[in-house]
C-alpha cells in the first residue's frame, strides 16, 4: 500500500482537484472525523505517484492507506491489489457521492468489506469461524449489517458465511493471494484457523519437518529423513546454516527448543492421503487436519530406542497443517526455493486427483 499521514480532507480536496477517481472504500464520511485513525482509498493507478509526492513529507496526521484497482507504484496489498480487480474497477465504475466525499455503491461497498474482514483481517475482525453466535459485535459487522438491509442481502456472521458469499459471487480469494496473507499473518504472530481451513480445501497436504540437533549429535538425520520418504513424497530438503538457526528459528514453536534442540535440517513433504483426524484429537489439536502428522510420536519412540538419549529427547518437529507450512516456509527457504515449492503443489495435487 501506498501510506502516509496527512489531514483527510485535505487528501480528498487534492484528489478532486486534479480530478482523480477515487472512493472511501470503508465508512464513507466518518471518516471526516478527527478521531479515526486511519482511512483507506481506492484511487485510480496512475495517480499513485502523484498523490504520495504530495504528501508523503507530512509528519502527523491521520494515516491515509491508498490502494490502487492494480496495485501498481507502491499501492499493492502484500504483492497483489488489495481487492479483486473486476469489484476494483466496479467500485469506480459506480461510485456515488453522499456528503460530498465519494463512496462505493452499497453491494461494492459490502463485498469489499467481507473480503476484508475474511481474509486480510480474519482474527482482527472478531467475526467467528462457523459461529455466527460467537461473533463479536464491531464496526465493522454493524457496517455490515446496515449494508446488507440496505442491499437486501442476507449473509451468515461468521468467516465461512463470508467466505460462500464472495465465493458464489465470482469473489473468492484466490491461493496465491491467501498464501501472502498466511505468510503475513505468521510474521505478525497471528495464525488463522480460517486461513488453515481455506487452505486444506486442496488435495494432499504440504507440510515441513524440521529434524533438530539431537538426531545429528546421535547421527539419525538420514534415517528420520528415510523414515519421512516412506510416509510421504518428499518435495525439498535443506540444511539449515548456523544463524538462521540462531535468528530465525525462534519464531517456529515459540522458540521452546530446549529438549531436542534447534531445528538443523528443513525437510517439506506432500502426504497423498492424508488421513482425517479424530473428533477427539481435534479437541486436544485443533489445527491438525491429518492424523499422519502424528508420525512424530512414533519417530520419537524409535529414536530413544535406538539411541541413548533422554526419554524426553524430542528429535523432530512439524508444522500442523499445509497453511502453518507456508508461514514457516521464509524461515528456512529463500524466495526462489519457495517458488519452486509452491510450483510444484499443482502436480503434486493433480496426482491425488488421478
């Protein structure tokens, strides 16, 4: 996004004046208010330079986010434009003016706050998973709320009901979009449950093991790593370098690496046939979808076996389902080396599907 801080009223004087197409994509002239934090613009691209030279030296005021229909100069979300290009365009294409300022028609305005609140901001919005009853009360569902009267629509309160809305609409978010916000949220330390489930929509399973200093100090890597081939195709290895292990992997499992040691050798996987998990190891891991990854339980019991080390000596550890593997993957994997993952999903699922 294109970000600056500057007086609202000021930015909309100067986006009419130099006659910019644009909209208030959330809120309309509340925003005017002095006491909200931030606004976020739809503005046409090509203005996007323009706009920010013009205020970008500003040192106070309210934070002004401007996004373009392609997300072109600076004004992307995370790598794409902030909201699906076909609503984008619509959004200007039939913008209308209440108190002066410029806004979405109200069904634009809806979906895009829907596809805000599903999937740029999933564990912000207080809208539950499934549940519309454990939905909290926000800004932004009582938006939604007059929007849907307004529009004569009606969608479920929580992710899921958003989700088959957009989805039914053409709007659904698209995995390479889903798989930026997932990597996203898990620099942010926020792990969508959502996201989780979007994401096991797919056939198969990726997902990463890391096998930890124990297994090298007793000389098994080779044999955990010949174990894994035996359960699951095996899409990348990599040794893990001393500072990543000191800097980085301090954001995998909380950092608690004390029995087993830090990880040392990547290793992401693709199971076929994943294995649905029970009613009741869901309570206990909600986040496992596939009882397979259980696997690490049964390596453990091996290696204590066939080592002398503690009985509490842990030589091993994943990532509980496909989406956690894609937010663990820039630990460990440069931005080529997860390209090269992610291309290799499709063929991989195209033979679960076979």
């Amino acid at each position: 996004m294109s970000m600056f801080r500057a007086s609202p009223r000021e930015v909309l004087a100067w986006l009419e004046q130099n006659d910019v197409e644009h909209v208030i994509l959330r809120y309309g002239p509340r925003v005017l208010d002095t006491r909200v934090k931030d606004v976020d613009l739809l503005v046409d691209d090509r203005a996007i330079t323009a706009l920010k030279a013009a205020f970008q030296n500003r040192k106070s005021g309210t934070k002004i986010d401007c996004y373009g229909i392609e997300g072109l100069y600076g004004s992307d979300y995370h790598g794409f434009p902030h909201l699906p290009e076909p609503l984008g365009r619509q959004i200007l294409t039939r913008r209308r003016q209440v108190a002066g300022v410029w806004v979405p028609h109200p069904l634009d305005e809806m979906n895009g706050l829907l596809y805000h609140m599903a999937y740029h901001k999933s564990l912000q919005s207080g809208v539950h998973d499934s549940d519309p009853a454990r939905s909290s009360s926000t800004p932004g569902t009582e938006r939604l709320a007059v929007l849907q009267k307004e529009c004569g629509v009606t969608v479920t309160r929580s992710l899921e009901g958003f989700h088959r809305h957009l989805e039914s609409c053409g709007l659904a978010v698209s995995e390479q979009r889903l798989g930026a916000y997932i990597e996203h949220d898990f620099r942010h330390g926020r792990k969508s449950l959502f996201h989780a489930r979007l994401q096991d929509r797919h056939p198969g399973e990726l997902n990463l093991f890391v096998i930890r200093g124990v297994a090298e100090r007793h000389g098994k890597s080779d044999a955990l790593i010949k174990r894994l081939r035996e359960r699951y195709m095996i899409v990348s290895i990599k040794a893990i370098d001393w500072l990543t292990r000191l800097t980085r992997a301090n954001r995998m499992r909380g950092g608690k690496w004390r029995r087993g040691g830090r990880p040392h050798i990547a290793v992401v996987v693709f199971d076929p046939e994943p294995v649905p998990t029970t009613s009741d190891e869901r309570k206990i891991h909600p986040f496992v979808f596939n009882r397979n990854q259980f696997i690490k339980v049964e390596l453990r019991d091996w290696f204590c076996r066939e080592t002398k080390a503690r009985a509490k000596d842990n030589p091993i550890h994943s990532t509980d389902n496909e989406a956690e593997a894609l937010g663990h993957l820039p630990l460990f994997f440069s931005p080529e080396e997860r390209d090269q993952i992610r291309r290799s999903l499709p063929t991989l699922r195209a033979g679960v599907s076979q």
